[in-house]
C-alpha cells in the first residue's frame, strides 16, 4: 500500500502552519485528516471513505411516529488511491464472500464485503436492542428474538452477486 495520505498530511501540515496568523500559538498546532476508514474486511486499511448519510422515522410501541430520525451512516470506499492511483491490495485469502444471517426471521443477505457485512449486523443487532428498551419488560417476552451474525456465503458466486443488488437492509426482519 502507499503512503499518500500520511505523506500528504505531512505536508499539509508544514505547509499550514508556515502561514498560521501572527497571533496563533505556533505549538498548539494540530492537524488531522477526516473521512477515512479503517476497514476490518482484510483490505487496505485507513484508506479515504465517503459516506452516505441515510435516515428514516420510526413507529413508537405506541404506534405513533417518533419525532426524531434514525440516522445512519454508511461508509463507502473506493478500490484506488486517489492520489497515485495504485490499487488498495486485498489479500487472496480474503476473497471470500459475505453475508449476514438474522437468526429469528432465518434471513440470509448478501453483504458486498466483509466490512459492509460487519457493519449491517452490528446495526439490525442495535437496532434490535434499542427496539427492546422501548417494550415494557413484562411484554419482551413477545418479541421475537432476532440476532445478526456475519457469516461466509457458501452458495454460488453469481447468486451472491445478485443477492448483494436485490439486498433491502430496510426490510431484512
Ligand atoms: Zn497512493
């Protein structure tokens, strides 16, 4: 992997502080480079990720909607250095493929890697939990169980392609 983003920080940061205002404490200086990523998928890591912001209303036990929108999320990488274009390397040992299996509903969706697959499941897993609070402890006994867990697709590549497209995390349980 290159150094692009450690080496353009390091310039950025002399660069800047040559020209900080008179009044500025020259040794409080500080700089650090936001929108990156660390990936867990076997990848690269720390390597620039854009974001989509998505969000939605939800039902009360009550069955009112909340003021408050969920929020989430959900960071996108690119596959080359955007500065010297050299390819993020993924170790052949970590071309495997990826879904999530939500236990309860028997659910299995495809995940486009690893790090999508890890992040979905740990958030249907805290959406679970924050729908939970929100039942009175004498009724969670009604509420299905419903865990997320990150699991290697063992079908065919091509099913797994097409799962991944058709993939509706809004209505996975
Ligand atoms: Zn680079």
């Amino acid at each position: 992997m290159c150094n692009c983003m450690q080496d353009t920080l390091s310039f950025m940061e002399s660069f800047i502080k040559d020209r900080l205002p008179e009044n500025a404490v020259t040794e409080s200086f500080e700089a650090r480079i936001m929108h990156y990523h660390f990936r867990f998928d076997g990848s690269d890591n720390a390597v620039p990720a854009m974001m989509i912001d998505s969000s939605h209303k939800v039902k009360k036990v009550n069955g009112e909607e909340a003021k408050n929108r969920k929020k989430y999320e959900t960071p996108i990488f690119g596959t080359y250095c955007p500065f010297c274009a050299e390819a993020y390397s993924t170790p052949k040992e970590e071309q495997k493929l990826w879904a999530v299996e939500i236990h309860g509903p028997g659910s299995l969706v495809a995940a486009s890697s690893r790090a999508e697959a890890d992040f979905r499941a740990a958030q249907i897993n805290q959406e679970q939990k924050e729908y939970l609070e929100g039942v009175p402890e004498d009724q969670r006994h009604n509420v299905p169980n419903v865990e997320a867990v990150v699991v290697e697709w063992d079908g065919k590549r091509e099913h797994h392609a097409a799962s991944v497209l058709n993939a509706d995390w809004n209505d996975v349980y």
